[in-house]
C-alpha cells in the first residue's frame, strides 16, 4: 500500500510537469507570429548637386547629419523619439560650424535655425507620455521637408554661381562706348550718338 501511493503521487507529478511545458510551448509560438507594423516612410528628399556635394563633404558636421537623417525617412514612431534628441544635437553641431564661407549667408543661416528649432521639437515630444504617432508623423515630415528646403537653398547658391561663371561678359568693369567707337561703322556711330542725346 506504502508503495501504491507513492506511485500515485509519482505518475501526478509527472503529469502535471508534462502539461505546463506544452502551454509554455504554445504562448512562446504566439508570440512569435506577432508583427508590430508602426513604421513611418517619407520620399527621399532634394539631395545636392555633384559640386555642392563635393565642397560639403570636408564639412563632417553636415556628413553627420546627412548621414544621420536618413534614418528618419523609414523609421517606427518610438525610434524617432529615441533618436530625437542625437538628431537636435548633430544638427546645432552643423549650425554652429558653418564651414563653407558661401553658405554664411542670413538666408542659409536662417534655415539652419529653423530646422534646429523643429528637431528640438521633436525631442521635447520624446518627453510627453501622451504623444500620438500622428504627431510624431507629421513633425518628422516637417523636419525632412525643412532639410530638403536647406538643401535647395545650397543647390540654389551653387547653381547661381555656376550661371555667373559661365557669363562670357564681366559685369564688373563698365565698358567705355567711346573706346569701342574706332571700331563701329558709321551707321552704327549715329545710332549711338543719337542715344546718348536722349539721355
């Protein structure tokens, strides 16, 4: 009988041990199959032209942030808000060390602040427990916009100088008509002589 129950006992034992390792099999499966989908994706913005880029690449606190911003174009609402703040910082980085002299302009400077403003922006909502993924959406798209506006303000410059150098003409020195009449046939004397008496 001693040995009967201790049998019984033995084969409960054993039952109940083989019953909770197959449920912890099954929740560890449905966990498994479940996919988080919460990912925000924006178009790739402006990016610079061949000249641009070349001057800016010596500039490690813009290659910083370009490098760093991409992340943002495809990326979960939690992760920008855990990245929000390395963000702000690389970019007052940037700001505060314009390295290219053409880009020490007011304009450029000006989009410099803004952006800087909208990435600080971004990391005081990491703060806020009640955030919603749609403002987080939708300060993320203003961040990448406000970035391809900086960059079509640098193509802008670059492109401007371009068309400058490209003038045959020196705008700079003022051409002396009276120099160049040696050179004109006598129609084209009276002509100019005319316009000169108009003025």
């Amino acid at each position: 009988m001693k040995y009967l129950y201790s049998f019984l006992l033995f084969i409960l034992l054993l039952n109940f041990s083989c019953k909770k390792v197959a449920a912890t099999q099954e929740v560890t499966d449905v966990k498994d199959s479940v996919v988080v989908v919460d990912k925000i994706s924006f178009q790739l913005g402006e990016t610079l032209v061949p000249r641009a880029k070349e001057d800016l690449s010596k500039w490690k606190e813009y290659e910083n942030v370009d490098e760093f911003i991409l992340k943002f174009y495809s990326v979960s609402s939690l992760e920008a808000l855990s990245n929000a703040k390395e963000l702000a910082d690389l970019v007052k980085l940037m700001k505060d060390t314009i390295r290219v002299d053409k880009l020490n302009e007011l304009s450029v400077v000006a989009r410099f602040n803004v952006l800087h403003n909208e990435t600080l922006r971004l990391a005081d909502m990491a703060t806020i427990s009640t955030i919603k993924k749609e403002e987080v959406k939708e300060e993320v798209g203003r961040i990448l916009e406000l970035y391809a506006a900086l960059n079509s303000k640098i193509n802008t410059i670059y492109k401007a100088e371009d068309v400058q150098n490209s003038i045959e003409i020196d705008t700079e020195i003022p051409v002396n008509l009276e120099e160049q009449q040696g050179n004109l046939s006598s129609n084209q004397k009276n002509n100019l002589q005319k316009t000169k008496n108009r003025q």
